[in-house]
C-alpha cells in the first residue's frame, strides 16, 4: 500500500466525492488557485473549476450559512474554514441555523454541510491560530464531530462526512498535515472505502491502561504507549476518531478490561473535550475502575507563540508516560 | 426619501388574481388578530411577533413567485409563511405545540417552514435569514449553470397567479429581514458575496421603524437602507409596503432581474406593525398618534379602495376568512400533543 501525506488523502477524498456527485462543491477563503492556507485544496480548482472550487470574502459566519442555504436545497457543500479559531466568527449559522434546521423545522430538511476546519498548536501561531475548540461543537446536538488521527481515517472519515445528511465539523490537524500513512490506491481493491462516523478504534492493545486519545494525541498516546510497554506496562490506545456522536460502548469496552483510564486531549482541560469522557468513562465505568480517571490536557492558557512557551502548554508523547506511570504506580 | 409611487398593474392582474391577492392580505389579518387574543387569554404559551399592517409586502412579494422560488423569513414570518402558500391551519397548529405543526410542535412562531411551497423557515436569529438565502440562490445559480452551461434555464410556470411578463427562465430567492437585521454583520457579508456571485436573490428589508424599541434614526446611519445598495454596485429602492402595488411593481423589476441573471436588488419597503414588537410589548417608545397616522395608510383598504371593491363583497371575503381562521383554530385544538420523543433517533438526519 501507498503512502501518502493527511493533506493529501483530505483532497482525494473530495475530488473522489466531486467526480462522484456534481452537488459536492468547496468553498472558503484561498482555497482555489492559492490552494488554502495548508494545501489542502491544491489542485482542485484545475480539475473541477471556479464554481465549485469557489473562492470567498473573508466573510466566515456568511460562508457557513451560505453552505446550509445550498445544503438545504439539495448540494453538498463543504466549507473550509482557514483556521479552526476563526469558526468562532461562524458561531451563528453552524449553531443556530446548520445544527437546528433539521430537528427544529419537523425533519423536513436535512443539512448536510462539512465544515472542514485545522486546529491545534506546535506551529508557533500563537493565541488566535492555535485552538482546538472542538468541545464547543460536542456541546450542540445536531452537530457530528470528527477529528481524524491518520491519513487513512481522514480520507475515509471525510468521504463519509461528505456523504452525511447532518452538519459535520471536520476537525483536521496542522501538525498531521504533513505526517504520511498508508492509504489505498483509489483504483485497488477497497480503494473506495469510507470510515463510519461515530466509531473508534482500539490502536494499541493492553492489559494494564486505556488511554483514550484523538487527532493529533493519537500518535502521541501511542508513542506513550510503545515506551510504557518497554517498562511492563501494556496499554489499550483508544482512538476516538468521531467526538460527537461519541462511541461510548468501545472506551467502556476498554476501560472495563484494564480498569484504568487515562484520556489525552489537546484542547484546554476544563470543560474540555477529556472532561465529558472523564464523566462517561465515571458514569458507565465506576465499578471496574481500579484508579480514579486521570487527563492530560493543555494548559489554561491561551496557546502560547514561542516555541518554548507553546510545548510546555500542549500535553505530549512524555506528559502521557509520565501520568500513565505515576497512575499505575499509585494505584497498582 | 422617494417611495416609488402606486402603479396599479390592474391590467396585468385579473380580479381573480386580485382577490386572490386581497383575500391573503386579509387572512394574515384576521390570522394575526386572533393570535393575539389567544395570546393574550394564554391559550397558547410562548411568544410571537404579529405581522398585522404589513401584509402587503409579504403577499406583494411572494405574488411574483412560485413554489420554485424560495423565501426566508424572520421571527415575525407568519404572513410570509401564509403568503408563501402555507396552509393556515398547520401553522395555527405550530402555535398551539400540536404535533400536526410544519414544526411538529419544536419549532414554534419563530421556527415554521413549509419546504413543500419553497418556504425555507422562519427564523429567530435577527438577520439569520440572509446567508441562508444566499446559500439557496447560490446552488439554484450552480444548478443552472450546470444544466445550461449558461445559467438559463425553462422551468415552466406553474403559478396561475405569475403574469406572462416575467421570463421564467430561473428560479429565484427572496430573503425578508427588518430595519433592525440590516445593521447585523450577516446583511453586509450576504449582499457583498450575492453581489460578487451575481445571484437571484432579492433583500427585502420590511422597514418598521423599530428594532424592538430602538428607533430606526437612534440605531442606522446613511440616509436609507436601500441606499446601502450602493455600495454593493447593486439595485436598491425604497418602496411604499403598504402599497401592494408599488411592492409588486418593485419586486417585478428585481425578480426580472434575478432571473436574467443580474445578480441581487436591495428593496426597502417601508412598513409598520400594528402591534408591538412581542406579545409583552407595551409600545411605550412610539405615539398613539403615530400609530394613529399609520392606520389610515392601512395596506388592506389601499387595496380595497383600489380595486374598487364593494363593501357587501369585502364583507362576505372576510366572512369566508374569519370562518378559515376558526377552522385553524379548532383543527390546531383538536390536534394531538406531540409525543416526548427518542432525541436521539430525530436530532440527526
């Protein structure tokens, strides 16, 4: 099998989606002949032109509404969004509007809309490119949420977003942008696969741990993971995949085999994303667990510019061994 | 400001589609006064924003449109829900929280659509409306360039009410906010990206005057919305929306427009609701006498007066009326509660 870069398999998946239904279309800022702000469209304006490789004022909240106007009559649009942070500009018509049009006018419409969007820090952005925002979406019902950790799910993951009836917010990595993995030729046998929303995948198996990861953390849990196994320790490696719906039944899956949950998230740790896992895993796990759920999270802060500032407040590969550690030393 | 003076296009209307006309500026009317009353005896819970003394640009603008075209309203859209061809006693039950509502009793006044009819929904977010409608206008606009390569199309009228004149090559989107939604981010980003894209769609600002209680001159600069058009290098005009036919005449040029190809028309109807913003509303910010003033502009005996309309055959269309009204009303009480639902098996598609 090939290997390709996230960035690219994210493209395949939508010029396979647009060749395959005309009603697939892009729109955002610089996404045409510019190729958007990380790449990711390149090329796409070439093969399917200006109409549906379309590019916008800087107008977020009207680009999203303008993608669940389409939507509701009929396309499939997907909207990119350049920076995760500047979602915040579109907070009306992704909550108001995308997430409340099929429930709250009878089911008589459905809205099936993908706002493609990168978050995350380890570039040195800074405060307003740097955020993983993700639990806000969790919060709204209406909403899927998903946040790929490989090439292979963010070409399989975003193909089943596309083909979705409901309001999908694709959470994308910039760090994992450039990160290869190994994806089918599109022309091999299972080259046209989809990854279905709302399920996770056990990447690492365990006796001892389940650390529960998404995005960019997955690699890093697993990382964690592979040196823990060096010291005795064998760890379950939970990779979400989809926030919202959530896949409650595989974390308590995990969680009940090795009684310890250790749930790794790049966004800021209160009301975070590791919260709400931290309740369910508490909620539908309590009488397996053999430790209280621990979390390693970001800072409380906003996400730093400098270099150094900026690692010390994102967790990584060695916040998780040491956490994992002194879970299983504590309660062993 | 310069309304666009009354052109009645008696000639181009017969009296059946007149009466027609008339007889959905009545029921929005009669609808709305008894809303109030139910309101105010608290048989229906909730809040709603009566739409009583604009009719005319509600039924004036969805005169000129079919089923094809589609709308978006805002939180005071029960006339653009009647005038779009909802059916009155459905929305009476959405008012009520019956289960037989468009909504099935979740939606409510402010979140009513009837897909069926082209209307998209009412809205409660001030200016919600407007990048929604833009979205619509533009896959009607990618639809066509797809099938035609040119963005022409035939659709074929389906409407008996949409005179021959206007070429129905394409469909179109009109898209309702207030004085109040114009001043929100949403009006300048939709009008700017419509006018790039040069889409069918027409903004129609109802100017009453009020955002809630905030007076138009406390709260917008320029000398008027439709002056903003300017700025877009689009059409704009300022129209009397208790004249249905200036409204007409107005929204003819821009549907012409929209269905050519011409890209987007800002239209600024001036307007006034009789009643106040919301059912608590004590209307302590404006004047008795101006209230007064406005009523003798009233949008229904404009018409009437128009056409020449008998008092005995006014009467009897508004017997017929009130009589619809009732039957909204009984349909919407004898209709089922809505059953508590499995959340999850209807919040997603």
């Amino acid at each position: 099998m090939r290997e390709i870069y996230y960035s690219w398999a994210l493209r395949e998946a939508m010029a396979e989606e647009m060749e395959r239904d005309p009603n697939v279309f892009v729109l955002g800022e610089d996404i045409a002949e510019y190729g958007g702000a990380f790449k990711v469209t390149q090329g796409l304006v070439e093969k399917f032109g200006r109409a549906r490789v379309r590019n916008t004022p800087i107008s977020e909240n009207t680009i999203c509404g303008v993608g669940v106007g389409a939507a509701i009559v009929g396309m499939r649009p997907i909207v990119d969004i350049m920076f995760q942070d500047f979602i915040t500009l579109a907070m009306d018509q992704i909550v108001n509007h995308a997430a409340k049009f099929h429930y709250m006018y009878g089911g008589q419409c459905r809205v099936p809309v993908v706002f493609r969007t990168p978050a995350g820090g380890g570039r040195c952005y800074g405060p307003t490119h740097s955020q993983s925002l993700e639990a806000w979406f969790m919060h709204v019902p209406g909403l899927k949420v998903v946040a790929p950790a490989t090439a292979y799910d963010a070409k399989g993951l975003l193909k089943s977003a596309i083909r979705d009836d409901n309001p999908v917010i694709f959470v994308e990595s910039k760090l994992l942008y450039g990160i290869k993995g190994q994806v089918p030729e599109p022309d091999a046998d299972g080259g046209d696969y989809t990854v279905p929303i709302g399920e996770a995948k056990v990447t690492r198996e365990g006796e001892h741990l389940t650390i529960i990861a998404y995005s960019r953390m997955t690699g890093e849990a697993e990382r964690a993971a592979d040196a823990l196994a060096q010291n005795g320790i064998t760890c379950d490696v939970v990779d979400l995949r989809t926030l919202a719906p959530l896949d409650a039944d595989t974390i308590a899956a995990s969680v009940e085999k090795t009684g310890r949950a250790l749930i790794v998230c790049e966004d800021c740790k209160t009301a975070g994303v590791s919260a709400e896992i931290m309740a369910r895993v508490t909620e539908e796990c309590f009488d397996f667990l053999q430790a209280p759920p621990r979390r390693v999270a970001a800072a409380d802060t906003p996400v730093p510019c400098a270099d150094t500032l900026e690692k010390a407040a994102l967790p990584d590969a060695q916040n998780i061994i040491d956490a994992a550690t002194a879970l299983i030393q504590q309660y062993s | 400001m310069h309304p666009a003076s009354s052109s009645p296009d008696s000639a181009t209307l017969s009296p059946q589609e007149l009466s027609i006309h008339l007889r959905t500026m009545l029921l929005i009317r009669r609808f709305e006064e008894r809303l109030d009353e139910l309101f105010a005896s608290g048989v229906i819970k909730g809040t709603s924003h009566l739409y009583a003394g604009q009719e005319a640009v509600a039924t004036g603008v969805c005169s000129l449109l079919s089923h094809d075209d589609y709308i978006t309203s805002t939180h005071r859209g029960h006339g653009h829900f009647l005038a779009k061809g909802g059916s009155a006693p459905a929305l009476m039950a959405e008012l009520f929280g019956k289960a037989t509502g468009p909504s099935k009793g979740r939606g409510g006044s402010q979140h009513v659509a009837d897909y069926a009819v082209g209307f998209l929904g009412s809205n409660g977010i001030t200016a919600g409306g407007l990048p929604i409608a833009t979205g619509a206008a533009l896959a009607v606009q990618m639809r066509q360039q797809r099938e035609t390569g040119n963005g022409k199309r035939e659709t074929g009228n389906t409407n008996p009410r949409l005179p021959t004149s206007i070429p129905q090559q394409t469909a179109c989107v009109a898209s309702f906010f207030g004085e109040g939604g114009a001043n929100q981010g949403t009006f300048h980003e939709s009008l700017n990206m419509a006018a790039v894209w040069k889409l069918p769609i027409l903004f129609i600002c109802e100017n009453n005057l009020y955002a809630m209680s905030t007076r138009l001159d406390e709260a917008s600069s320029g000398p008027t919305i439709a002056a903003r058009a300017a700025g877009y290098g689009i059409q704009g005009a300022v129209v009397d929306g208790t004249d249905f036919f200036a409204v007409r005449a107005a929204v003819e040029k821009a549907v012409e427009r929209a269905r050519c190809g011409d890209g987007p028309t800002l239209l600024e109807m001036h307007t006034y609701r009789y009643y106040g913003h919301s059912k608590s509303d004590k209307r302590e910010y404006r004047t008795r006498a101006e209230e007064d003033d406005w009523r003798t502009r009233d949008c229904i005996e404009k018409l009437c007066a128009a056409i020449g309309l008998e008092a005995a055959d006014f009467e009897a269309m508004d017997a017929e009326v009130m009589r619809e009204v009732d039957e909204a009303v009984a349909f919407a009480q004898s209709s089922a509660e809505p059953e508590v639902e499995d959340w999850e098996s209807v919040i997603y598609a």
